[in-house]
C-alpha cells in the first residue's frame, strides 16, 4: 500500500510542473499581446492620429445658426408702445427627411404645412420632390406663433425663431419712428438714427452631428435690444393727427406738419408730418393713396411719392416763414437797443428801401402802429421801420443766434438748416425782417420762438428720453440743454406780452380759447417755385402757418402747425391750433385762468371720476354741468383730463380713458336717435340693453354712437313723443 502511494504523489508532482509550465508560457502570450496592442495604439496615435482623427471628423457634420435678437421696444412718455417687435418663425423643410416618410404621412405634412404658409398642397409637394437631395429649404418666413404651433415636432420640418416688426399706431409719428426693413435695417427717423441700440445681438448656436444624432451641442444667448423712451406723446400725437387730418382732407394742401413742445425744455410733445405712411407697409402706399391709383403709378411716381411720405417735413422742409418771424426780428431789434418799446410807426401801406418799394399786405396801409400794435396787425412796415437802424452785419448775426442756419441738434438724421444769404444788403434786411427771402424749417422756427418766450434760452429740442438696455441700466438719460442765451428775460416778457394782442384782437383771433390766455402769431409765406428755369411766386398759393403759446404769462407748451399750397385768410392754421389746444391743454393740467367774480358762474370744478364706470361717471359729469367724451375702449374709466380738481368751463368735455378686460366681447354703439324703442331694440338684440325709455322716438343716447364697450352693457336713452 505505501508504494502505491509514493507512486501517485510522483504523478501529482508531475502534473503540478506541466500546468505551471502552461501558465508561465499563457502570460508571456498574454504580455506580448498587450505589448502588440500597445504599440498599435502607440503607432496610431503617434503616427497615424491625425489621419484617423481627420476620418472620424469626416464622419461627422458641424452647424452654426443665428439666434435672432429681439429688437427693442420704442415708447412714448408714458411707456405706450409705438414700435415693438413679435415672436415669429422661418419654415424650414428637410426634402430629403421627408421623402423617407411613408406617402400617406407625406401628404399629411403637406396638408398641415398648406393650412399654415402661403401655399397650396400641390406647391409643397413640388418643392420637396424638386430638391430631394436637400436637407435646407426656407418654406415660409416670418409666420406668426399661432400658425407655428401645429407644425411642431413635424417630420422633416424646423422652426427657426426670428421675429416681426410691428407698429401698433400705424401711421401715428411715422416720420419720426422710420421703419425697419426687410434687409432688417432701421431706415429713417429713430429705426435708423438709434439702430446700435435697437438691434442688439444676435445669439449662435453650434452644433457638432453624426448622421442625424447630435453630439456636442454649444449655445450662445442672444442679447435683446434696448428700449428707447420718447418725449413724444401719443395722446397728443393723436390729438395733433387728427386736427390736422380734417384740415388736410378739406384743403388739399401739398404738405403740412405740426410741431408741440415744452419751450423750457425743448422736449418735443409731438411731431407730425404730412403726406405720412404706414410702418407697417412702409414702401406701399395703397391706404394712403387708395390701392387702383397706387397701383396705376409708375415705379418712378410710386418711389417719388414715398420719399415724400419718408421725409419728416418738420426739419427736412424749408420755406419762407412770413409773418411768423416778426416776433423773432422785434425781440432782436429791441435786444440790440435799437429801439426802446414805446416808439410808433406810420404805415401807409408801403416802403421804399434803396429804390425798390414794398408793400405792406394791407395796401392801404394801418397808419400809426405802436410795438405791440406791429406785431398784433402784422404790419410790414412797421417791421421794416423798426430793423432799419440796425446794421446789417448784425442783423444777419442775431438771426444766426437765434438758430437760423444750422442745426438745432435734434436726434434724428437728415435735418435741413435753411437758406440764409452770406452778407445782407437793406433790402435783403427789409425783406428779412418780414420772414421773406430767408428759407427755414418748422423745428428752427418753433425753437427759436421758444426762445422768445422762456425768458431768452434758445433749447436743444429733443425726442429721446432715455434708453434701457434688458437688464434694465440706464444708456443715455436725455435733459434739457441751453444751447446759448439770445435775449434777455425783460425783452423775452416784452414780447410775449404783444403776443397776446395778436390773438384777441389781432390777425389770431382764430386762435383764442375760452378761458387760456394764448399768445402767438399768424405767417403767411410767398411761395418761390421753378418755372422753366426762373423762381417766380405763383398768385393766391402761400405758405401759412400759426405759431402760439400757452399760458402766455408763462408758456408751458408751444405749438406751430404748417400749411403748404393753401390761398391766403383761410384761417386754417389759427383754427387748428386751437382745436388742438382746446385738447392739450387740459391733458397736461394747464388751469383755466378765470377771475374770481366769474368762475362760479362761468366754471365748474372738476370731479374725480377715475375708476368708476362710464355711467356713473357720466352721472357725476353731468351734476357738475360738464360734458363727457370717452377716449379708447370698454366701460371703465382709468384716467381724465382735466385733473379732478381742475377749473373748466361749465359744458366743456372732460376726456374719459377708458379699458376693458374682455377685448373679444367689444361692440360698437349703433346711433338710435330718431329711432324707436322697437327699432332700437331690434338693432342691439344680443349685443346691449336699452334703459331709460320704454316708448317715443329718440333724442339722446348714453353712451353716444361710436363708442365701444362691453356687450351686454346698457345704452340709456331719453325719448320724445
């Protein structure tokens, strides 16, 4: 038994020798592998790294796109939008994706693109199978965010996000705003002058693909523009426009403009110019002009007509002012000493000055004039009597003082400066001091009228409040700047005292507005045109004007409107002036001036009606003997002018701004007057409730046909039998 046992314990040893002879020779075979494949790796990445890096980099496709920047918003004083830009989307096909897709879900997509873009199924079909190879094609542009919803997660079809520009106001201030075009530039006023600011900038993102799967993905944000805060107003805006629209449609002029400002400040309130535009469609003009005459131009008469409607006519016009610069010439002749203010004038109706006669617009002459009677009766003569001890030399540099001549530095580009002679004879001098023979522009003119009356300041007028970038830092904070005194304060209260005559019994008594003392003064410009080659001045076509203050004891707004191509003595500008005003005045709470011993009888105060309804506050209106009229939509009342508190007179309007939460329940008023209960209940079925009458025809209705508010609300009506 032992030997047999000494035999197996050879045989194990034996075996134990051959298995650790296979393991040593198993890890010299493992480690000349990992020494192969390490030099493999070794020799790739040493010697053929570049080679392979470059195939996989060949394998794989690398994108960039644009992330469009939102433009900024511009505003008005009282942050009311004017200019702002939308949330929109480029249509983007992949062809090639989409022919992969079975043929029914093909015509689905296209059926669903159809209903959304401007095109017909056909049409899309047409485009993918014409560009198969294609993985980019821009279908649509600038689709809005409704239309976009149903075509996203879409096979074969991307959403690029851009955006629109919109101008809620349409046309309101259309010259001093510009427009931003398709190239996507700002052209003209604020669009182009403050495009660094407005456009922001634009984000990227990058992208890294293999076949279809992303693999590195890098963005970089976009940076919203900055919003831009105007001095314009858009109530007044909108008072001016439509003043100035109603003269317009009834005179026919070949241009106009207006022009509303603080004279402390030379913050402009408002700026309008005519023929105007739509931002929106700014290079057609079919609303305008209507669409058959529009499209009856030629390419040459429809681009003349829109660079007219570009231009803002109130610094890019130059005319002869007229009579509108007699009150600039008086306070240069007495701020100079070469008249005192207590002297008379006789005017027989004319003047010779070195041989050549002029002749006063009153031919037969106004006889003795004081100062004041001068420029209240706007007597040629007299102007010419009072400049002619003054040297030329120096009059032609007052008149540079005053602005004429260069810019007023306003910020908007392409202002014009007039035309004034390099040296002055007499006659040139007469004729000057009468606004004749010197060209200038609305903006110079109202500027150097401010100067007039704020105690001798000439201003830097201003559209620009401040500008706020999206985090909200302040870029620029515009204030008043005094570009140079011109007058003294005693001259300045001087003259804007003889303003006052002008408009309660001088040449502006169209002007006068029941209880505001309004100072100002009438023109009335020759015009010079070319005829074959020769400037001549056609008979009965002039440019007139109206220029005025308000309070004229201390002016708090100034205002010029413009007429070109109007006869003479038509009174336009006087009266729209005071159309305006009769509005703006009691917008910026400038108090009515009334004496003590008449204000019970002749104004009432005003009541606080803010935040109530259109018919309680109407109610309390009509206690206080005053009248109502709504501003805006619905049946609330958030704000109105006057103040309450405020004198006004006794059947004067109060302005009501109204809101409404539910833009999609508003209606129209219809006008019932002179229908009957029956019929008017029949023509507001389901839409408003009649109250205050049960019979009769009638006479009188709250609130008035026009407005719009709420449906389901009441229209109260008085009925006679």
């Amino acid at each position: 038994m032992k030997k047999r046992t000494r035999a197996k314990k050879k045989h194990n040893l034996v075996t134990r020798k051959h298995l650790n002879r296979r393991i040593v020779i198993l890890n010299i075979c493992f480690f000349g592998v990992f020494l192969f494949l390490g030099w493999q790796v070794t020799s790739i990445k040493i010697f053929k790294g570049e080679e392979y890096t470059k195939g996989a980099l060949s394998n794989m496709t690398r994108s960039e796109s644009i992330i469009a920047a939102q433009r900024g918003d511009i505003v008005d004083r009282n942050h009311k939008t004017l200019a702002t830009s939308v949330l929109a989307y480029n249509v983007i096909l992949s062809p090639k994706d989409i022919l992969t897709l079975k043929e029914e879900q093909q015509e689905k997509l296209y059926a669903t693109l159809a209903k959304q873009v401007d095109k017909t199924v056909d049409e899309i079909r047409n485009i993918v199978n014409e560009r198969s190879n294609s993985k980019y094609y821009i279908l649509a542009k600038r689709i809005s965010t409704e239309k976009a919803e149903p075509l996203k997660g879409l096979g074969g079809v991307a959403l690029d996000r851009t955006y629109v520009r919109k101008y809620p106001a349409g046309e309101l201030a259309a010259q001093v705003l510009g427009y931003f075009n398709k190239n996507e530039e700002g052209k003209y006023g604020i669009e182009q002058q403050y495009e660094s600011y407005l456009a922001g900038k634009p984000g990227r993102e990058f992208s890294q693909m293999e076949g279809s799967k992303i693999i590195t993905r890098q963005l970089q944000d976009a940076e919203a523009g900055s919003t831009i805060t105007l001095t314009l107003d858009e109530v007044i805006q909108q008072y001016v426009t439509t003043t100035m629209e109603k003269y317009i449609e009834q005179y026919n002029p070949i241009n106009a403009s207006a022009i509303i400002m603080n004279p402390n400040t030379g913050e402009v309130y408002s700026m309008y110019s005519y023929p105007s535009y739509n931002p929106n469609t700014y290079n057609d003009l079919s609303e305008q002009l209507g669409a058959s005459t529009w499209k009856g131009l030629s390419l040459d008469k429809q681009t003349e007509k829109l660079l007219e409607a570009w231009k803002n006519h109130t610094m890019q016009y130059m005319y002869e002012p007229g009579s509108t610069m007699k009150p600039i010439i008086m306070a240069m002749a007495l701020e100079e000493g070469v008249i005192k203010g207590d002297e008379t004038y006789n005017c027989p109706g004319y003047k010779v000055v070195a041989d050549t006669r002029i002749s006063c617009w009153k031919t037969g002459g106004h006889g003795v004039q004081t100062l004041e009677e001068v420029i209240a009766n706007s007597c040629n003569v007299g102007m010419m009597e009072l400049t002619s001890g003054m040297d030329n030399d120096v009059f032609l540099e007052y008149i540079k003082r005053f602005g004429f001549g260069e810019e007023t530095g306003i910020e908007l580009a392409g202002e014009e400066v007039g035309l004034l002679g390099k040296k002055l004879n007499v006659v040139d001098k007469a004729t000057y001091s009468m606004g004749q023979n010197l060209t200038v522009t609305p903006l110079q003119l109202i500027t150097a009228f401010s100067a007039v009356v704020n105690g001798g300041y000439l201003m830097e007028p201003y559209v620009v409040s401040n500008i706020i970038n999206e985090d909200g830092e302040e870029l620029l904070n515009q204030k008043k700047a005094v570009r140079r005194p011109v007058i003294s304060s005693e001259i300045s209260t001087l003259v804007t005292s003889y303003l006052k005559k002008v408009v309660e019994d001088g040449t502006g008594t169209a002007a006068a507005i029941s209880g505001y003392d309004i100072g100002g003064k009438t023109g009335t410009g020759e015009k010079r045109v070319n005829v074959d080659g020769k400037l001549e001045r056609p008979e009965d076509e002039y440019v007139v004007s109206f220029i005025g203050a308000a309070p004229i004891s201390k002016p708090e707004v100034v205002g010029l409107v413009v007429f070109d191509g109007l006869p003479d003595k038509t009174g336009a500008p006087s009266a729209a002036f005071k159309e305006m005003m009769e509005n703006i005045l009691p917008y910026l709470d400038i108090e009515l001036n009334v004496s003590a011993e008449n204000a019970a009888s002749t104004v009432s105060v005003v009541p606080d009606v803010s935040n109530k309804n259109i018919y309680e506050a109407v109610e309390i209106l009509k206690q206080n003997e005053l009248d109502y009229e709504f501003v805006g939509v619905g049946s609330e009342v958030i704000d109105q002018a006057p103040k309450a508190q405020a004198l006004w007179n006794k059947g004067g309007s109060v302005k009501l701004y109204l809101k409404t939460n539910q833009m999609d329940q508003i209606e129209e008023v219809p006008d019932l007057i002179g229908k009957t209960i029956e019929e008017a209940q029949t023509l507001v079925e389901g839409k408003f409730v009649i109250e205050g009458a049960i019979s009769g025809s009638i006479s009188s209705q709250m609130p008035k046909a026009g407005t719009k508010i709420e449906k389901n609300n009441k229209i109260i009506v008085k009925t006679t039998e």
